[in-house]
C-alpha cells in the first residue's frame, strides 16, 4: 500500500505539473516533450537494469558523482530505507511520462475562454488552477489514476530486477511474494494462485469503489 500510494501521488503530481508547464507557449517544447515521454518508452526491464547499474554501491554513477563532490558512498539497495526510496524513484521515473502525456490531452480540451473570462474577473493564476483546470480535468484525472494504481500494485519487474523484494523481504510487494511462492525454494502453485486471486479481487474492490466515487461527484465514466 505504500508502494502503491507514493508512487500515484507522485506520477499524478509531477505529471499535472509537467502538463501544465508544457501547455504554455514555451521554446523548444516538441522536443522537451519526446524527451520526457522517452522513460515511458522505454521496456520496464531495461529501465530496471539500467538504475540497478546507476545504484551499484561500488561502480555506480550515483556514488560516483556523491565522491566527486566530496561524499561518501551510500548503498542504495543495501538499506531497508535507501532501497524503497530508489525503487520508487524509479518507478516514478517510468511512470510520470503517461500521466503527463494523458493530463495534457485533458488540458488542450478545455476551452480556453473560461480562463480568459476569468482572468477578465480578476481570478489569480491558483484561482483559475483550483476553479478551471483542476475541474476540468476531473475525468481524466480519475481514469489515470485508477489506471496508475493498477498498473503500479502490480508493477512486478521494478521491484523484482532492482531489489529482488530486499534487502530480506523489505521491498517486497504482493505480485514478487506470489512469484516466489510458485517459482522459489518450496514451491507452493496452489498457495501463489490464491495470492493472484486475492490481488484480482482487491483490484476490482478498488476499481468499483473508485468508479462509484467519481459518479458521485459527477465525474461520469
């Protein structure tokens, strides 16, 4: 559950604010835009390979930048803290990309002479953000948020590529428990089937409960 949360949280916030900030008139903002969908582009399992190398305690870049500026090392993946913190950097790193590009989509589609009537009314740049864009948005905001946390409770390859659910089973998730239940030491199929079945089930819970929230506040879908 807190994989999950942090991670939403972060892919929705940083990914409104991205949005935002590329819906203005802005300098080279084709190419800004490829280049922050590319995490996005890139398959999960490479991504994880490459931050694994990136949080190497002895070769990796990010120690290695740490000791150029007089540092010391840390052991990113050695750490219960340090090793949640780098799995959900880079789940957030892969994730921010489809929220951008979907919160964007839903910004383009508000009509822009509600913000120039609200400007002409005096409404301050938060005012037309709290009252216009954030409204606007509420549909969209609701169906990547579902689809975020879906996607990140069962986001298995990060969690298995990077940490190996470690150190001890500190990072550990439900789908990489599952996983080890079947495929490691005594293999138990039957008890990794219903660990599958309790995540479908908790899945649809949420699903439904979230979809009856947004037609409760008049969201539609």
């Amino acid at each position: 559950m807190l994989w999950t949360v942090i991670c939403v949280a972060a892919h929705y916030g940083i990914g409104l604010g991205l949005a935002v900030m590329l819906n203005r008139p802005l300098r080279l903002r084709s190419l800004y835009r490829v280049l922050l969908i590319l995490p996005w582009a890139v398959p999960a399992f490479v991504a994880a390979f490459i931050w694994r190398y990136l949080y190497n305690s002895d070769y990796g870049v990010i120690n290695g930048f740490l000791k150029l500026a007089g540092l010391g090392g840390v052991g990113w993946l050695d750490d219960p803290t340090t090793a949640k913190i780098a799995v959900i950097a880079v789940n957030v790193w892969i994730g921010v990309p489809f929220m951008m590009v979907a919160l964007l989509g839903g910004l383009q589609s508000i009509p822009a002479e509600l913000y120039e009537a609200a400007e002409v009314d005096g409404a301050n740049a938060w005012q037309r953000f709290r009252a216009i864009t954030l409204p606007g948005l509420s549909q969209v905001s609701g169906t990547v948020v579902l689809l975020g946390t879906i996607w990140t409770f069962n986001m298995f390859p990060i969690i298995f590529l990077v940490t190996r659910g470690g150190p001890g089973s500190e990072t550990e998730i439900l789908v990489t428990y599952a996983f080890r239940e079947a495929f490691t030491g005594i293999r138990d199929y039957s008890g990794s089937a219903t660990w599958g079945v309790i995540i479908l089930a908790m899945l649809v819970v949420l699903a439904v409960g979230y979809r009856r929230s947004l037609r409760g506040q008049g969201g539609g879908w």
